[in-house]
C-alpha cells in the first residue's frame, strides 16, 4: 500500500475514534468548576464583605444578606442550565461534524480504492446491452474502464473489457498493446482465456496494421486454435491469415471447420464457402486439384420398389423404413425415412433433415449403404420374416437417384436370396 493511501486510512481511523471519544472527553470537561460560577461566587462575597463593613440594623443585615444569596443561587442555576445546554449542543455538534467527515472520507475511499468505477462501469455496459449509449456515455465508460484497470490491474476482466473498447473505437494499436500485457499476465493454465485472448490480440494488430497478415500473427493463431481446437473465431480468423499469406489448402482447412458448425442456410456458412471456393480457385490456378464438395449439401434420391414375391407376401400397411449407414460404422443409421407398402413405389430423399441424432449425419462421411426394409413388426431393426434390399457405396453428395428393390427374405437373421 502507498504512503498516500496509508495516511488516508489513519486519518480515517482518527475522525472513527472521535465519533466514539468525543462525548466522553466531553462530558469530563463538563464536570469541572465552570468559570462563570467563579465569578459569581467571588462578586457574592464581595458583597457580603462590603455589606458587613456597613452600619445597617440587624434586621435591615439579615434582609440584605438573604437577597444577596438568593442572587447567588440565581445566578449559578442560570450559569448552569446555560452551560449544560452549551455543552449538549456542542456535543452533538461535534459528533454531527465528525460523523460528516467519517462518510466523507469513506465515499472518497469508496471511489479512490473501492468498486465506485467498477459498479458505474458495469451499470454502462448493462446499457450499452440495451442500446447505444450515448457520446458522454461512452466517453464515460471509456474513463472508468481505464481508471479500474489502473487501480485493479490483477482485475484481468476489467483489462480485457478496456481493450475491447479501444477496438470498438478503431484504437487497434491501442489495444494490442492491452491484449500483449493480459496475455503476458494470464496464467498458462487458463486455456480458454489465453486463447480468446490470442485471438483478440491478433485481430486488433491485423486491423492496426491495415488489414495486412504477417507469419507472426498467423503463428500467434495457429497457437490458439491448438488450445481450442473447435472456436471459430479463431479459426475463421486463421482461414483469412492463411488466405492472404498464401497458404490456400490451409485457410480452406480452416474454414471447413468453421463451415460444418455452421447452419448450411446461413448467411455466415455462405459467406464462408464462398471463401473456401475462391481458396480452391486460387489452387487450381496453379494447376493443384482440390476436393470441395464437401460445400455441396448431402443429399440422397432413393427409388423404392418391390419385386412381385415381395409384394405377394407383405401386406399394404406394413412400414418400410430406408436407412443410410456407414457400410463399417455404427449401427444407428444417418438418415431414415418411412413410408407404407401401399406408397411403392417410390421416392424418397435422404439427407440431415431426417437424421436421428443430433451429430450422426451424412455430413459426417462420403459414402453410405442404402437399405430399404419391409417390417412386419413394425421395427426398423431387421426380424425374420421381413423383406429388404441395399446398396453399397452411394455418394452423400452429387450422386444421381439409387434405386433399390426390395426383393430378399430375412429368415433366421440371415437373408434367403
């Protein structure tokens, strides 16, 4: 702690005893012989002196002298009363005017070393979530921000927020600077942290820089993403890195994984794969052959039909469910369809819309085996007595229709030919 704040806490310290201290010391300077009842007393006997010196009759003694001490008694409850009153005013005074400064003293630390910037810095940035703040506003959080980074520089979010708003504001050298020394400061542990970090440090100087890449930054990134492999701001910003320093069939790497985390209808997964297409462009300029049909949404045409023992031994509202596996995968199927013995044939669609489960999808893989199975039970899984028929090695992507005949027994779980 600095000398400054350590005189401050003692002066502090100092007005809280005198708020304790001050009546009692008080009330003991009450109890001494007050200097307006000296007075009194010395001008009584005074008197009495002077009025024994004096040839009065006895009587006439006794009268004056009763006045003279009905005077006294007069004057000292008056002298009294006065100076209790005085002093219980004074008292309370005092005790106000200590009180007064105590909360001064404790707002000025409240802001000095307390949450003061830190509580009007979260209540800005609360509205700034509402709506845009105003030019003072902003200008204001501008100034809080740096004044509790400065006095809490352990704070590290409050370090992290202050260079996000040099960055809004275009201060890209600015806040490079910020993210260099979190970064220097972030225990390595803090995975998650340092790697969002990274990428705001390298996003701030590619924009200070005028939007110009260089192998440090790339390698700063490449780091990043090897802490958390999936982020896809990391990875987006690395496919634009490696774009512009040249390296194409890594930006196309990086973005195909920004790509597939992407919902393939939006505007973010159009824009990426119109980069991964100019990528793959600038490959083939220079005669390299690139596979990016991956961009091409999976999709699979299936002609269901069933032979004519098929049909006689099956009845119309039996289900037929069409399955697209993995031909050495899991069992549980990418994409399913069911329709009635009565629809065949038929033409159905496989793609991600009909997966099962959220993950396991034709995206996934490039060829699949096609089954398409009459269940009498009403199951996809095959039990004796139902009829199927498959195809291996269909295409996901750009494949023309498949047909499949439903012509094969299963007896036995074995299929009768």
């Amino acid at each position: 702690m600095s000398e400054l704040n350590l005189g401050l806490l003692v002066a502090l310290i100092v007005v809280l005893l005198l708020v304790f201290f001050y009546p009692a010391v008080r009330r003991l300077k009450l109890m001494k012989p007050a200097s307006q009842r000296e007075e009194n007393v010395r001008l009584y006997r005074r008197r009495v002196a002077e009025l024994e010196a004096q040839d009065v009759p006895g009587s006439q003694r006794t009268a004056l002298q009763l006045e003279l001490d009905r005077e006294l008694l007069a004057s000292d409850l008056e002298a009294a009363g006065y100076e209790a009153v005085s002093g219980k005013r004074l008292r309370y005074s005092g005790a106000l005017v200590a009180i007064l400064l105590a909360v001064i003293f404790i707002l000025f630390l409240y802001q000095r070393w307390g949450a003061g910037s830190e509580a009007r810095a979260t209540e800005l940035l609360e509205l700034s979530t509402r709506g845009a703040l105003a030019t003072e506003e902003y200008t204001e959080l501008e100034r809080v921000l740096e004044q509790a980074t400065l006095r809490q520089p352990e704070n590290l979010e409050w370090v992290f927020l202050h260079g996000r708003l040099l960055e809004a504001e275009r201060r890209y050298g600015e806040a490079a600077l910020v993210y260099a020394g979190l970064l220097d400061r972030l225990p390595e542990d803090r995975t998650q942290d340092r790697a969002a970090i990274m990428t705001s440090l390298v996003q701030a100087q590619f924009f200070s820089n005028g939007r110009r890449a260089d192998e440090g930054m790339y390698a700063t990134l490449k780091q990043a993403i090897e802490l958390v492999p999936d982020e896809r701001k990391s990875l987006g910003l690395a496919g634009i890195m490696a774009y512009e320093l040249g390296y194409y069939r890594e930006s196309i790497e990086h973005w195909r994984r920004v790509w597939e985390q992407l919902p393939a209808d939006s505007m973010e997964a159009r824009t990426i794969a119109n980069g991964i297409t100019r990528a793959a462009s600038e490959l083939q300029a220079q005669g390299e052959t690139v596979d990016v049909r991956f961009l091409i949404p999976p999709r699979i045409a299936v002609e269901v039909s069933l032979s004519d023992e098929a049909k006689a031994s099956v009845p119309d509202t039996a289900f037929v469910f069409v399955i697209a596996r993995q031909p050495e995968g899991p069992p549980l199927p990418l994409a399913v369809q069911r329709l009635l013995v009565s629809h065949l044939p038929y033409t159905v669609v496989l793609d991600n819309t009909t997966a099962m489960a959220e993950g396991m999808n034709l995206d996934s893989v490039d060829e699949v085996t096609v089954t398409a199975r009459v269940s009498l039970t009403g199951q996809p899984m095959a039990q004796p007595g139902d009829w199927q028929g498959s195809v291996s090695g269909v295409r996901t992507r750009g494949a023309e229709a498949v047909s499949v005949m439903i012509d094969q027994e299963i007896i036995d779980q074995a299929i009768k030919p």
